[in-house]
C-alpha cells in the first residue's frame, strides 16, 4: 500500500469541507503530517489497509482510529484526528510521549486522549506560570502526568467511568459478531435474516469457537438449501432464512434521543446490512460526498438475543468508587505536594444528575489531605463543529490556598473551553449563536442532500 497516496487521499477529501468546518488553510495536512511523524508509517499503514473482501459501506471499529482514518468525508472523523494529531503535536519533544503512543497501539486510543486532552489543557491555561510533563506507562510512575507549579510538583490521574468490564466485553463481542457476520455475506447475492439467541451472557468464550462455528455452519447450510437453516449447541440457536418482505422487522427507533425497541421484542440488538452499487469503497465515497443518488439494498438484517452482563451497578455509585481507587492508588512521592484526579464520564452530562457527582466527589475528597482536587469531565459537540469538555468538581480549599497559580489555571481549565479551539489553538472567531445558525443553515443543506442521496422526495 502506498501510505502517502492514501494520506494524500484522505487531506483531499476532508479539505472540501474545510471552509464550512472552519479550518484554516494547511492545518490539514500539517496535522496529518504531524500524526505520520508521531505514529510511524507501519502503524498507520495497518490501519489505513482496506478489506479485499469488496465494496460495502464500512461497519464502526472497534478502533476509533481506523474509523477516522477510513472516514474522511464524516466530520466527526475528520474533527476528531485533526484534535489528536494537535495533542500529539503539542507532547512532540515529551520523552514520555512514546509510552502513551505504545499504549494507544494496544486499543487505548480514549484513556490516552482524555489524558492528553487534559494535560495539553492545562499547560496552555498555566502558561509561564507552571510546566506539565507526561509520565511514563511503568509501573511505578505516579500519575499519568505531572504539574509543576507554585514550586510543587502535583500528580495528575486520569481515568474513565463507563459501562462496568462485563457490558464494555459484550459491546465487543456484539461488534465481532456483526463483523463476523459481515466477513460471510458481502461477495455472495443471497439476501438472508440471521437470528442468534444465547441463553448466557457474550463472552470471548462464548464466541470463539462455539458461536462462529454455530454461524458458520448455519451459514453453510443456508448457501447450499436457500431455506431456513439451523445449528445449535447447549445454549446458542442461529437460524438463518431467506430475506423477505415478510421477515421480522428491526424493533429499534430512536426516541427522545435513546435507542427504545418499540415493538416489545426479545432481541437485545439488531442491525441491517445493505449494498450500494458501486465499483469499490472508494467509488461508494466518491458518490456520497458528491450527492449523487445511493439507494440502498439490504441484504442482510441480524438479531439477537442474549441475557445483559448482571450486577449492573449505580453510576454514581461506582464513580464514587472510581475515586476512592485513584486516590489509593496514586502513591506520592517525597517530591510530590499533592494529586489532581481527573476522570472522564463517558454518559454525557446532559441526563446526568450532576449535583449527584459533586456529592460523591466531596464524599470522597474529605477523607484525604493530599489531594488537591477531583474534577469530573465529559467530552461533548459543540456548535463549532469542535469537541470541548465540561466539567465540574471539587477542590481541597485549604490545599489550593497555598497554590494561588493552580488554583487560577483550574479556572481557566474550565472556561477556556469554549473560547479556544483545540485543533488551532487559537481563540474562536464569532459568536455561538453564529455557530449555532451556521449549524442549522447546514443541517438543511444535508437534509436535501440526503433525500436526493437515498431517493426520498423532497
């Protein structure tokens, strides 16, 4: 593979949205140059390999990487690796930086930015006044990285609080068995329904090899009879039978912005696989980025059905729990004054209780002395096409009294956000409620864009 031409590729089609995304010129390709540099050809050149296996509409990866680096007409896609490649940048001559980029290799791209992320946010807002270093990934590094300010040196820890190891494994599985599935179907011209059922939750286990050997027997059958095929063990069932107009319908819809299965079923998800007639996956890209018609022909509708990981635990809860662990396990040394936890709450504030998260944040805190504070974060959109991140939290009062330049740069932590726009860095031109016009006046745009693409009326 041609790593440049491909990179070549990529800068061309995002820069066609570089005026409405509001990017100046050459930020695009300084930042993929910057991004080759950081990462290493080989790496990226992994990422970046297509499947032979022919042309369809790529499923999400499990690395969010690959998915921008495969994206470059998506502005999430775009936005988000553009954001990365500046954090990278701004660690370049970090000697540390080459652990957190060995970390990121091993499918950790989201703890290393959101350690990243808050790092880079906090050099900027100390400015003269401080100095922030990464810390290596060996076991005995205290923090993620490191503050040093008001002539202290204070630990930095960084985590996440998302769903709990049981569900995050099953979203994994659930995302390898659609791909698994996907990996069958794409050259053949047979349009099929795939049902699985498992009596016991998805596991590694549970997966390879008993269910893709129930699905690919069952698969087998179906190619050679066209009718309804079965294969089944202890606990798996798949079944698989000819596509139709009278096959079950998905039970899913967006409501009140949650995915809700609106017909009752059993099916714990469900997904829909359709061709596009094109050449390859760049001639599929070609022709949406241009507008042209792409209706859709589904070949391949999945459900299934199997019991959610239990001892599904409070958020708030385990956040509560989430703080006690950093804080016990940071372990400061002589040279330290003192520890910032930061931790990155992966649900959106939006639904959030967030008087709930302060109380468990000063629920913890008042057991310690050495820490200096716990500032929660979310990653959120904005109407300037950018991500930011809000945050609330809880500083030791007596301990940040003697860190007057700390103290001011955690508030500019907070309100720089949506002044500063974290590709550039430089502050934002406009107000929000010219985003926010901006925003609507090209929602419309794509509406009529997309009703022509899919051929819905106008």
């Amino acid at each position: 593979m041609d790593l440049d031409a491909e990179l070549y590729s990529w800068i061309t089609v995002a820069n066609e949205n570089r005026e409405r995304l509001n990017l100046p010129p050459g930020v695009i390709e300084q930042h993929i140059a910057h991004l080759k540099t950081a990462l290493g050809a080989p790496f990226l050149s992994t990422l970046l390999q297509k499947s032979s296996s022919g042309a369809g509409l790529m499923s999400e990866s499990n690395n969010p990487l690959r998915a921008w680096l495969h994206g470059p007409s998506v502005d999430r896609h775009v936005l988000q690796l553009l954001e990365f490649a500046a954090l990278l940048k701004s660690f370049e001559i970090d000697p540390c930086l080459p652990d957190k980029i060995e970390k990121l290799k091993r499918d950790a791209l989201w703890p290393v930015l959101f350690e990243l992320a808050v790092a880079h946010r906090l050099k900027l807002a100390l400015g003269s006044n401080g100095g922030v270093g990464l810390c290596n990934e060996r076991p005995e590094a205290v923090g993620d990285f490191y503050v040093n300010t008001d002539g202290r040196r204070i630990a930095c820890e960084c985590s996440r609080l998302g769903y709990p190891p049981e569900e995050e494994e099953q979203f994994k599985i659930l995302d390898k068995v659609y791909q698994y599935i996907d990996g069958l179907v794409r050259n053949t011209k047979l349009f099929r329904c795939v049902k699985v059922r498992a009596t016991e939750p998805l596991t590694g286990q549970i997966f390879n090899p008993r269910l893709v050997a129930r699905i690919k027997k069952a698969n087998q059958q179906f190619e050679k009879t066209r009718a309804l095929s079965r294969s089944s063990d202890s606990t798996i069932e798949v079944t698989i039978e000819p596509l139709t107009e009278l096959t079950e319908k998905i039970p899913f819809a967006i409501v009140d912005g949650r995915l809700t299965d609106v017909l009752g079923s059993t099916w714990a998800s469900a997904r829909s696989s359709c061709y596009v007639d094109a050449r390859d996956d760049n001639h599929v890209a070609e022709m949406f980025r241009a507008g042209s018609p792409m209706p859709e022909i589904e070949h391949t509708r999945v459900f299934l059905e199997f019991p959610r990981a239990t001892h599904r635990q409070d958020p708030y809860q385990r956040l509560n729990q989430k703080i006690k662990s950093k804080l016990t396990q940071t372990k400061l040394q002589k040279d330290h004054g003192g520890r910032l936890v930061f931790i990155e709450w992966t649900f959106g504030f939006e639904r959030a209780n967030v008087e709930r998260i302060r109380e468990e944040i000063l629920d913890r805190v008042k057991h310690t002395t050495q820490t200096v504070g716990v500032i929660v974060c979310s990653r959120e959109g904005t109407p300037r096409y950018r991500h930011h991140y809000a945050s609330t939290g809880s500083l030791n009062r007596f301990a940040i009294s003697e860190m007057p330049d700390l103290a001011r740069a955690l508030v500019l932590f907070q309100e720089a956000e949506m002044v500063i726009d974290p590709i550039t860095g430089d502050r934002y031109v406009g107000s929000l409620d010219e985003a926010r016009r901006r925003v609507e006046a090209d929602e419309k745009a794509a509406e009529l864009k997309d009703k022509r693409r899919w051929g819905r009326p106008a």
